[in-house]
C-alpha cells in the first residue's frame, strides 16, 4: 500500500468536499412522505428520505435538533443538489429552516403542498426540477482531495462477542491511521462509553474536552438508571456475559477501542459539526440509527459499521462500510457485508487486515458502492427527547 | 496456523480465547513462549498471561477492566467467578 493514497471528491462552495454527488429530496415533515415517495418512483437516482419528524414536538432540545438534523443533511457535502418538500403549517417549516439554508452553495428547489395547490401538483413539479438538478450534477467532475478533507464517522450495532476483538480493533487500527494522515474520526455512542470515562477523559487535549467527555458518560448513565430502574444491569447483559465479558468497563472499551488511541479533541452535540480536526465524540445515542443520522448531520461524508449478529442497515446519503466480526456473519451475509473482521482469528494479522480496510475505504471514497449503497438499505430517522405533544 | 488466543494491547495482562481452549492445552501465539491452559475456556473469553494476584488489576485493551477476586493462576479462565468491577 501506498502511504497515502490519492483520494478524490466533489469540491463544495463551503470547502469540503463530497465523497458523493447526491440528489436529496426530503420532506420537512412526515405529512408530505408521499409526495416525496412519488418524486422517488418518477426519479429513482434521487435518494429520497421520508421521515417520521417534522412536528408534533416543541421543547427546546428537540427543536433544536429537528432543525439540525434536517438543514444538516440538506448542507451534507456528499448532496450537490436537494428538494426541499414542505407542507406548510409544520413546525419546521421552509420558511423557518431558511435562514440555515442561506449561503448554501449549491441548487435547491423548495415546494410547498398548500402553495402549490396539493400534493400533485407539488409532485410534478419537484419531478422536473429534480430532472434538472440530475442534468446539472452529471455535468460535475470529480478533484483531488487530501486526506484532512475527509470526515469519518464510526458505528457499531448488532454487536456480538468478537465485535470488540476483532471488528472493533480493526476499525481503530483504521482509525489511528486516518488521524495520523490529518483525518476527522468521530465515534458516540454515549451509553456505550459507561465505565470508560476516566479513560477517554485521560485522552482529551484539554481540561475541556475532559469535563465534557465525563459530564456525556455520567448523564448517560443516570439516564439509563432512570428510565430502566433495576434492570440497568443488564447493560452488561447475560448474553455479555455468555459472550465473555465481566464488567462493564470490559464491554464499553470494546466498544470505544474502534476510535483508536488518539487524542480526542472535541465533543461536539448530538448532528453538530466539529470545529476541529482529528478525534471527535459525538454525545449522541446508541441506537444505530438516530446515531447515524447524528453522525450525517454533523457532516461525514463516510462511516465504518461494526457488527456481529448482522445489520445490513446503511444510511441513504453517506457510504457505510460494514464490517462483519467473524466469518460465519460475513458468508452468512456476503450480500450485505463489506468486510470479514473474523480472518483475525483465523492468522490474518491486524496490521494485512488494516491495510485491506484502508485500501476498501480508498475505493469507497473514489467512487465504488459499498453493499448498504448497492442494496439501496439506507435509513433515515433521528433521536427525540420528549414525547409527541 | 491462527493463533488461539489473541493479546489486544501490549500491556494487557489477559488474552482472548478465538476458540474453544481445552484444559492442559499447549497455546502458542506471538513470538513469545507458549502458556498452558489451566482449566478450558470458551470462546471469546479471557486467560490469565501471568499469575495474578488477589486484588490485581485486569488489563485489557490495555486499559483496567476489572479487579481479581482471588489469585488466579496463569492460564486460568477470567470471569466473574473471579473477577470483579475495576473500582472494587
């Protein structure tokens, strides 16, 4: 392998670069998933995102991620253009997401069910538009872009016993890797950090990062005492237990090994975008999916899935490298996964599957469709706080 | 030949189990000197390098992942039997 591999993109008006050159048609709220359905079926290389959000919710926090959350994946560097479905009385509005959609540096068309005279109306002309907006990002090409351009989150769902042995520890080999070559790395997760706060906060650059990494790790805790009472225990599950691992602190740094051991420098909120580069938190959930669409938000153009059991689930606007933790999940699987983290066990060492991961990811970048983008398997929804009103 | 267990951090203390370890087995792994399996050890679960003491810290990822309850002779299974919370 080549030190550093050239890497290539879509350069955007704000500097970053997409590793993608999506059309993204979304709805602001849920109301309207079937124009946004039916725009997907008259243009299906649109990647369309129906959602279960939009309104219905009012409590600070919650705004304030709806608001994040959806003007972040129109601002995603990895879409060249978007559609913007809106009905109109919803709580995320067109008219109230405007002002973070200023400066957007790229094509945008936005469409109103109740201005434009129903929802098929709104349909054929989101259709025409989307045909343009396809003619105009075919027209566009693709640069070089460094490494220090690149933004890569990591997950990890359906874990098992060997996730944090092989799977894991790959990805964090990868991970020191990309933080070495001036990469952004981010990984969350927060009550998968349960017991490991003393050692993340011994990694933070600075007193900072440190406070909030411990203050991120207790809150999660306590909230996970609060809403399960007794059964917090079972964070470290009998089935943990089967799998061989003792303690909590054992089960989390399985987790928190696929961010390497670099320094962290930054935690940023739940769809926040870092303001630095190298090792990032994100104070986001475990749940695979609201965690993903944190991770998108925030603006990475790419992630690594670890599993064990098997998740085929991507995410509709950013590649996702699967990565299996052992051979009986990869060829069980092959059609959904990208990588066998299990040849570690059979003699293969870290350093070749290292290597493997880092040449797989070169392709990805520069092009090739990882399994969740071929199989068409992305999901888009995102965490909420508070109960519908 | 895979090796049957794997050390994830130099620094570590216990080893994982990539199969099933059966008891007085042999295990060679690395470049090091081969350690004999005290008792048998399921997959994916820890074996103590070196002899370790009541209250020894256990190292893996090369970070604390608990305390030893008891002693626990090299080559034995680690887990709850006899091994606790880091803190405890």
């Amino acid at each position: 392998m080549v030190d550093t591999p050239a890497i290539n993109g879509y350069r955007r008006y704000d500097g970053r670069f997409g590793i993608r050159n999506h059309l993204l048609v979304i709805p602001t709220v849920s109301c309207v998933n079937g124009v946004v359905n039916r725009i997907g079926r008259a243009v299906p290389e649109a990647v369309c995102v129906p959602h279960a959000h939009g309104c219905g919710r009012g409590g600070s926090r919650d705004l304030t991620i709806l608001f994040r959350v959806l003007s972040g994946l129109v601002r995603h560097p990895n879409v060249g253009a978007a559609v913007l479905v809106g009905l109109g009385c919803e709580v995320s509005n067109t008219k109230a997401l405007a002002h973070l959609l200023e400066d957007l540096g790229k094509p945008l068309t936005v469409l109103n069910v109740q201005e434009e005279g129903g929802s098929l109306k709104t349909a054929e002309k989101a259709v025409a538009a989307a045909r343009e907006h396809l003619a105009d990002l075919a027209r566009m090409e693709r640069v070089p872009m460094g490494w220090e351009d690149l933004f890569l989150s990591i997950e990890c769902g359906g874990s098992d016993a060997m996730s944090g042995v092989t799977a894991n520890v790959a990805i964090g080999a990868v991970a020191d890797w990309l933080v070495g070559h001036g990469a952004t790395v981010m990984f969350g997760e927060n009550t998968e950090m349960i017991g490991t706060a003393h050692v993340l906060a011994r990694r933070a650059v600075n007193e900072e990062v440190a406070r909030r990494i411990t203050e991120m790790v207790d809150r999660a805790e306590s909230l996970t005492r609060e809403i399960m009472g007794d059964l917090a225990s079972f964070v470290i599950s009998p089935g943990n237990m089967d799998g061989g691992m003792t303690t909590i602190a054992e089960k989390s740094m399985g987790c928190i090994v696929k961010g390497g051991t670099g320094p962290i420098v930054e935690v940023v909120d739940y769809g926040e975008t870092p303001t630095k580069k190298g090792l990032i938190l994100q104070d986001g959930p475990g749940y695979d999916a609201d965690s993903m669409a944190g991770f998108a938000a925030s603006g990475s153009q790419l992630m690594f899935f670890s599993t064990g059991r098997g998740t085929p689930a991507g995410f509709p606007t950013v590649p996702v490298i699967k990565v299996a933790s052992n051979s009986r999940l990869y060829r069980a699987m092959e059609d959904d996964m990208d990588i066998n983290a299990g040849v570690l066990v059979e003699g293969v060492s870290l350093e070749t599957l290292r290597d493997d991961m880092i040449e797989f990811m070169v392709r990805t970048i520069n092009g090739r469709a990882t399994k969740p983008e071929a199989n068409d398997m992305g999901l888009f929804t995102f965490m909420t706080v508070h109960p519908p009103f | 030949m895979a090796d049957p267990i794997l050390v994830i951090h130099e620094k570590d203390n216990v080893a994982v189990a990539l199969r099933d370890i059966e008891a007085g087995e042999e295990i060679r792994f690395g470049n090091g000197p081969s350690i004999t399996a005290f008792e048998s050890i399921p997959a994916s679960h820890k074996i103590a390098l070196r002899d370790l003491a009541q209250g020894e810290k256990v190292i893996k990822y090369g970070e604390i992942v608990g305390t030893t309850t008891m002693p626990v002779k090299k080559g034995s299974w680690v887990h709850g039997h006899n091994m606790g919370a880091a803190d405890g």
